[in-house]
C-alpha cells in the first residue's frame, strides 16, 4: 500500500510532526526484519547459502510459506507450512505454489552462483489439486559443478515489488518491453504498453481490488496480516507491513489501525482505497504469464518465470508489482477473472501472474523471517 495517500489523514498536524520528527524517524526502522537480506549467502553449508537466498523470494502477501529439512550432506526438502493458507483469496494454494517457485528458482540461482548445480524432485510423493499439505513440495540435491552463474542473479539484492504510484510522466520505451518478454520462460509471457491496452488494464485490476476490498471476508485477509509500525514488523516479519514513522504515528494516535481499518467510515479505510487504487492508475504498462495447463508443477514453473521477469524488471530499472486480484478464485471475482482469461488467453490456459510496471521511488526491501527460523524436522 503507497504512502503518499496516508499523508492526507494527518491534515499535516501534531501525528505528521511527530512522524517527520528527527530521533523518532532514524530509530523506527524494523532492522531485525530486514536483517535476513544482509546474512543472504554469508553461510559455510553451500544449502544455508542458498536457503538464504532462496528466503527473499517474492512469494502472496509475504506468507513465505516454506519449511526446509536439510539432508544429510547435500539434501534438502521443501514443505509447505499449511499454516500459511489464504483460504478466501487463494482457495487451491495456487498463488502460495507460485511463490514456493519462486523460491526454488532462487535457491538454485544462488546455488549457481556460488559453483553447486541442484537437482529438484517435485512432489515425490504426489499432490493435490485442491490443496497443498504436509507432503514435500520439493527434495533437491547439490553436487559442486562448474554451472554458468545466472546473469539475472546480479539483481537479486535490488528486486522488489514497488507498492507506490507510479511516474505517468515516464513511459516504457518499446525497447525495454521487448527486452524483457525475451526472458526465458518456459510458460507464455506477454506484456504491452500501448495507451489502450495500458488504459484496459488500469479499470480492470481498480475493479478487481475494489471486488477484493468490498467483500468483507476476503478484504479481512488482508487486514489480518498487516503489520503496523516497528514492534509488530519486528515481530512477526511477514505478511503487508506498514513501516516507517508515518504508520506508527498513525498507529500511535488510533487512526491506521487494523480495526479502524475495516470500518468502511474511517479514514484508514477511505485513504487506504485512495492509496492502492491509486496504484493501479498509475500503471504505465502491464505484464503478464499464461500457462497451458495448471498443475502444481506447472504452478512452480510459473514461480520460476515470474522470478526471473521481476528481476529483468529490476536489471531495466522498472518498478513491478504484481496486481492478482482478477486472477483470484471465488465467486465474487469470476466476471473480471472470465475478462482476464478472454482477453490474455482466448485459446485456453491459465492466467497465473499479472503486473503492472513504470518507474516509481526507491523502496525498502520488506521483511524476513531469518532462513534458520524456517529449518524444521518435519
Ligand atoms: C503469486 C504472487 C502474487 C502476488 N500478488 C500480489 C498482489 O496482488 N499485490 C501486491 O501488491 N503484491 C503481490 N505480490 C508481491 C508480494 O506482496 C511480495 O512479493 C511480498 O510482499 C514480498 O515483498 P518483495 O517482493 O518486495 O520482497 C505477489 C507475489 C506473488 C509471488
């Protein structure tokens, strides 16, 4: 959620004073959270230095819902933390596999990296369609190799998902778009910065993020993940966080708060809408990822796709953020998950990522659990 529409609740009074204020503004970063991304690859197991990677993934609404069982010398296997689920916004555990791809993919990036090939084995032993459970995700094995580094590894540390307004005054040169859809994929990437596509785009996912936040059980998801300000992120360093000096002072004086959220009257509710539509009108293009079929294995192979056009957004200098709600699988959502699908996929498949892109701010890298509070015994 961007920043800028927040602004407007203080009516620039006490709350902004106190937020822009000196000491309390350098002592509310959540260092704790953000530490994982200074440890990444700082291990001695060539698996720790890869977790360690592997842990910044972008994954829904930061569950990072992974759990890592290290193997005897060289293994490792992946489960999936059912506690993580999003049951009315991701009913079959589509977009969390999505993300447990992007997981594997940077885990075997920074493997390459660091001079180890890995060999995956999916669902060893099997899955479900409707579901994710306790069976592995993954196992996968290192052997020391002399693997090509991944160029798109260099970008690792810059790559976010940008939550804030875009610049409408700066487009996409054709140039950048087409050097980005040359991605390696293996599923179908498409993108299009026309006026009319871009214009299309724009009122659909405003629609579909107003479908999500108007229907109450699917907007108190989201609501029940977020975290405000420094003790709370530091805390539970996941889900949609809301840091810096501004949200705690807002937090502090009773407006931002998960409550005041919700309440269809307050202002927490009114500039959170402003703010995320806002968004989505700035959009200065879109991206997107179709896959033929969708099994899990074609879920974590789209992870793998999505990871890598992220990061050749992050090489371009573009802002990224992946906007799913017209993908998203209950009834409320069907007539603007039907356009998507009419429009991105007339032949059939599945529309499994979709993002719009431009040039936005600097943003901070946003919060871990550190990789050995993910190493479990399952
Ligand atoms: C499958 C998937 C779906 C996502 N959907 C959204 C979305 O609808 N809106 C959004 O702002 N971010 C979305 N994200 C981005 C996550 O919120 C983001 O990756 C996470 O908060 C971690 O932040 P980071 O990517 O900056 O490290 C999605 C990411 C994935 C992998």
């Amino acid at each position: 959620m961007n920043r800028r529409g927040f602004l407007k609740m203080t009516g620039g009074g006490v709350i902004l004073a106190a937020a822009t204020g000196g000491a309390f503004v350098t002592t509310r970063r959540p260092d704790a959270a953000l530490a994982p991304w200074q440890t990444a690859g700082t291990y001695v197991d060539p698996r720790m230095n890869a977790l360690s990677h592997a842990i910044l993934a972008p994954n829904p609404h930061n569950r990072q819902p992974w759990i890592v069982r290290l193997d005897g010398d060289d293994g490792a296997t992946l489960f999936f933390d059912t506690e993580k689920q999003l049951p009315h916004t991701d009913p079959f555990d589509r977009q969390l596999t999505i993300g447990l791809g992007c997981f594997l993919e940077l885990m075997r990036m920074a493997a390459a990296a660091d001079g180890y090939a890995v060999e995956t084995k999916l669902f060893p032993q099997g899955e479900d369609a409707q579901s994710l459970d306790n069976r592995p995700v993954a196992t996968v094995r290192f052997t020391k190799s002399s693997v090509a580094p991944d160029a798109l590894f260099d970008h690792v540390m810059q790559r976010r998902s940008n939550k804030e307004p875009f610049d409408t005054d700066r487009t996409i040169h054709a140039e950048t778009l087409s050097r980005i859809l040359q991605t390696p994929t293996t599923a179908r990437v498409g993108g299009s910065i026309a006026p009319d596509d871009v214009a299309f785009w724009r009122a659909l996912t405003t629609q579909a993020l107003h479908v999500e936040i108007e229907t109450p059980r699917t907007f108190k998801e989201s609501v029940d993940l977020f975290r405000i300000g420094k003790a709370e992120i530091n805390a539970n360093p996941d889900g949609i966080d809301f840091g810096g000096p501004l949200f705690e002072a807002l937090s502090h004086a009773g407006i931002m708060t998960r409550e005041a959220s919700l309440d269809t009257g307050s202002q927490a509710y009114i500039q959170g809408v402003a703010a995320v539509t806002e968004n989505t009108q700035t959009a200065m293009g879109h991206l997107w990822l179709v896959s033929d079929t969708n099994t899990r294995a074609d879920q974590i192979a789209c992870g793998a796709d999505w990871l890598r056009i992220n990061l050749a957004c992050t090489r371009e200098g573009l802002g990224f953020q992946p906007l799913s709600q017209p993908l998203q699988e209950y009834p409320e959502m069907s007539a603007h998950f039907a356009t998507t699908h009419a429009r991105l996929a007339p032949g059939g498949g599945t529309v499994q990522m979709l993002a719009r892109i431009g040039y936005g701010p600097g943003v901070e890298v946003s919060p871990r659990w550190p990789i050995e509070a993910k190493i479990g015994t399952m």
